[in-house]
C-alpha cells in the first residue's frame, strides 16, 4: 500500500471531496458544504447502510440518521394525559392559566425523558424505510447502496458518507474504492468545480462508520438544539447492552474489520461507564470519535484521551455562562487533549467547534482567538500532523421542514462560507 507523505495531507478541515461531471474535485469542510447547499442528493445513491450505521437514542439501528428523522417520536398519548391533569387541577380558571403557562409546560414535558422515547421493534420496524434492528434483539446487514429520499443532508456523519448521482459517476469515487492509493493518485484539487456536483466522498478512506446518539441526557440546555435530542432525565443504555451491540456490529457487519465510531447525545460522555466502553473500543482495535461539550472534568479527559483518536469539542456558549468557570474548563481540556497529541502517535485529531447563532459571531471570534493564541492547535504532533482545526458553526432551523440555517446577516453568512 502506498504511503501519504505529510505534506500531501491535508492540513485544514477541507477534507470533504465534492466531484463535478469531468472528474475534477473541490475540497471543503462539511460547514462549507452545507453552507454552500452543497448537500442535495436527493436520489442519488448514498452508502449509507453499506458502509454506514446510525443507532439513534432509543437503540433503534438505521442506515443513517437521516432514515431516523421520519419517525414521529412525540409521546401524544402521554402529552394528553399533562393536558387533563393540568385541566382537572386548575378547574374552572384552567383556559387563563393554560394560556399563561402553555409554553413553559411544552418545555417541561420536553424534557421530561418520556416525550420523545420511541424504541422500535423489529417486527414494527418492517414499515420504517431504513430501519435495520436494534441493539437488543439485532439487527440486518444491507449489501448494497441507498437511494436518497431527501432534500438535503443536514447531519454531519450522513454528509461525509460515500455518494453519487448516476451510476456512471461510481467511478469518480476514487478513495472510497482504492483508499490510501486513491487519495495519492487523485491528490489534485480545484478552488471550485466547472460543473454540477454529482459525487461525494471524504478525503481519505472510512470503510466503515458508526454514529451513535447514546442517550439524550444532557447537562447543558441550548436553546437552539432539538428538543426530542436532548434531556436531563432519561437514563443510558445498560453497559452490557453496549458491549454487546458493540461486538455484534464489529463480528458480523465489518466482519471484524475497523470501524470508525462515532460517539454523540445528548452528552454521551455521562454515561456512568464510558471510559469502560472506551477501553473495550481500544482492545477491539476499533478508532473513536466523541463529540462532547467538554464540560467534564479535566481529569475525566487526562484518562479518557487515551482511548479516543479524534474529539469534536462543541463550545455552547450559553449553557456556559450558566456554569462559571465552564469556558475556562473548556479551554484546559482543549490543552489536555493537545499535550496527549504531542506525545502519542495515533491517529488523532482535534475538532473544536465553536457553535454561533445570529448576533455571537464577536463572541464566538473572541473565544476562538483565546485558543489560537495558546498556538497549539495548528502545530504537529507526534504523528507528524497538525493537531487539529477551529471553526466557528452557524446554527440549523430546527423548527423548520428543511433543515436550513437560522436567519443570519449576509456578512455572517460570508463568514461561514470563507472560514
């Protein structure tokens, strides 16, 4: 297998091929690509299933997450009930107060644990287009590409999934067929395409990923994240459940190949035994990604960074003006995760992303010229590369049918697209 010389990676977050009709690519980060509307593919073929596998907060295992979001997961049955109890406590003046109150007690039951839970069988499953199993009674393996039913691609993991429009632009997707070899033979890239997008893939080769939203237990509350995502109530998966779906998926969809996984919530690094799960991780050969806001201790992160190749640390600046002392933790833990990078030659990465709705881009600038001035993050580590990137990410409209951006000025949104 060829060898990729240091200086023919590369050294941003760019690492997202976009590839036009003649065969010639453009590099962009996946925040470039969606805020370029990049990411319409619908029925194009995606390898999502085949190469790809999201297990949502519930256990349930989907080819990607998008498969997931059609599912209605609100507990109407259980809202209901809040309805008549509030009605029968309050009596006569119930129409005034609920008019008052309505909003507050949306926001209660939405994070309450119940509300959105929506584990699914099997057997139920048959009626889910891109539903597989779960983690506890097991799951399908597909053996071939998914045809997009969707607008757009808004969550990251989907995005970087292997991708073409037409059968005859299968070819185009050198890494993905040919890895370490194709990256080196096709290393050639243009600042913009001469034509239409018609495929996709990463920069270097994921023959197999694995996104799991482990719980939705959270102990930050951002106004701009889902509510059916994220709670302070609901409890993880047991650690023998994980394990289990763990080695099933490593045994018998990679076939005991390395797969790439992908760790989020909520906030996953809560779960009571994630360190375990980690070290598991690591004596299975597997690589790790966790996405965190990086609110735990910098203890926990002095041992955790041994298991883990690659850290999404998610700032969310209002959950922590809640916290004192949370920036400062954040930064450290950055530090922690550095130093462990100069020192260890795995393949390690550090993703610091910096979320940023309307009217924070000064703060958000601010925050991340406090790390770039640390002068760490962009230096090489012990595996001869750059630690890592910054970037400051515009927020998605969950409210909305489509996933776009919230409203953001136009010279916000140059920011964003020119990062």
């Amino acid at each position: 297998m060829t060898d990729i010389a240091p200086e023919e990676i590369p050294s941003d977050n760019k690492q997202l091929r976009v590839y036009d009709q003649q065969g010639t690519h453009t590099r962009v980060s996946v925040d470039e690509a969606i805020a370029r509307g990049y990411n319409r593919w619908r029925d194009w073929h995606c390898s999502a299933g085949k190469r790809g596998l999201y297990i949502d907060y519930d256990g349930n295992i989907w080819i990607a997450n998008c498969a997931s979001t059609v599912v209605d997961r609100f507990n109407r049955t259980e809202w209901k009930r809040v309805i008549k109890q509030f009605h029968f406590d309050n009596g006569d003046s119930s129409p005034q107060l609920w008019a008052e109150r309505e909003q507050q007690l949306i926001k209660d039951f939405s994070m309450s644990g119940v509300a959105f839970k929506r584990p699914i069988s099997r057997e139920e499953g048959k009626d889910h287009w891109g539903y597989l199993g779960n983690i506890y009674e097991g799951f399908d393996c597909p053996d071939s590409y998914a045809i997009c039913k969707f607008d757009n691609c808004g969550c990251g993991a989907d995005v970087i999934l292997s991708k073409h429009k037409l059968p005859q632009h299968r070819t185009l997707l050198d890494v993905t067929d040919h890895g370490v070899q194709g990256t080196v033979r096709t290393q050639g890239y243009r600042d913009s395409l001469r034509g239409e997008p018609v495929a996709v893939e990463m920069n270097f080769d994921i023959p197999y990923q694995v996104l799991w939203d482990v719980s939705r237990r959270c102990n930050y509350d951002c106004a701009y994240c889902w509510p059916g995502v994220h709670n302070n109530r609901e409890e993880f998966p047991a650690y023998e459940t994980v394990i289990a779906a763990i080695d099933s998926i490593i045994d018998t969809w990679s076939r005991g190949a390395q797969i790439r996984w992908n760790f989020g919530g909520g906030e996953p690094t809560m779960h009571p035994r994630f360190l375990d799960i980690l070290r598991h991780l690591k004596s299975r050969g597997q690589w790790v990604l966790v996405t965190t806001n990086g609110s735990r201790s910098s203890s926990f992160w002095s041992e955790a960074v041994k298991y883990i190749n690659s850290i999404n640390m998610s700032a969310h600046f209002s959950s922590m003006d809640q916290y004192p002392g949370n920036e400062d933790r954040f930064v450290e833990n950055c530090r922690i995760i550095m130093d462990h990078h100069d020192r260890h030659s795995d393949d390690h990465w550090l993703e610091i992303k910096l979320m940023t709705p309307p009217g924070q881009l000064t703060k958000a600038a601010q925050f991340a010229e406090r790390i770039r001035s640390m002068d760490r993050l962009h230096r090489l580590g012990a595996n001869n590369r750059m630690k890592g990137v910054l970037s400051l990410v515009p927020i998605r409209d969950w409210q909305g049918k489509d996933n776009n951006l919230v409203r953001y000025t136009e010279d916000e949104l140059r920011y964003f697209q020119n990062q």
